[in-house]
C-alpha cells in the first residue's frame, strides 16, 4: 500500500503545483492538491518502515476522504450545470486520484 500511497502524494502534489504555477498564480487555493499530497507522501514513505501499517492506512484513508469531500463540493456542482474550467477539471482529478487511493485503501484493509 506504501506504493500507492507515495504515488498518490506525487500526483497530487504535481496537480497542486501545476494549478498554481501553471494557471498563472492567481490564487493559493490551486495549492490544497500540494498540502495534502504532502501528508500523504510522508506517510507512504513511513508506511515503508512501520511494523503494523494499518493505521497509517487508514489516517490515509480520512485525508483522501476529507480531500475528496472538499474536492466533490466544489466541482460537483459547477460540472453538472456546464461550467467547466481549467480549476473545476483539476479538482475533478484531484476527486478520481482520491477515491482510487480509497478505494485501493480499503481493499487491502479487508
């Protein structure tokens, strides 16, 4: 699971950093993708080294989940009315790289 976990950080990190820099800076916001891939990337990466990963797989699992709701809240409806932009797909891809790592999350843990 450290795998998918570390791999998920760097997408999300990656994500973050491009809605920032590469959207022209305009607002901090762009950057929630980098502060929670950040998190997520430590803790894969002590996911390595840990006796029992349970529990760090599952305060993976309620940052990806509290990402996901933030995420959801905010394209969700801005997506189904027609007005998509660049930020609403970034936050569409911040959604699907959440509720995969959830969805791998809980699989292992079942």
């Amino acid at each position: 699971m450290s795998t998918a976990s570390i791999t998920s950080g760097i997408l999300l990190i990656i994500l973050g950093l491009y809605g920032y820099f590469g959207m022209g800076r305009t607002s901090i916001t762009a950057l929630i993708p980098l502060f929670l891939g950040i998190p997520i990337l430590v803790l894969g990466i002590i996911e390595l080294y840990a006796d029992s990963s349970k529990t760090i797989v599952i305060i993976e699992m309620v940052l990806m989940l509290v990402g996901f709701i933030g995420a959801a809240a905010r394209a969700f409806p801005k997506a189904f009315t027609g007005k998509v932009s660049a930020p609403v797909v970034l936050q569409l891809i911040m959604c699907i790289i959440c509720i995969v790592f959830i969805y791998l999350a809980a699989k292992t843990l079942i």
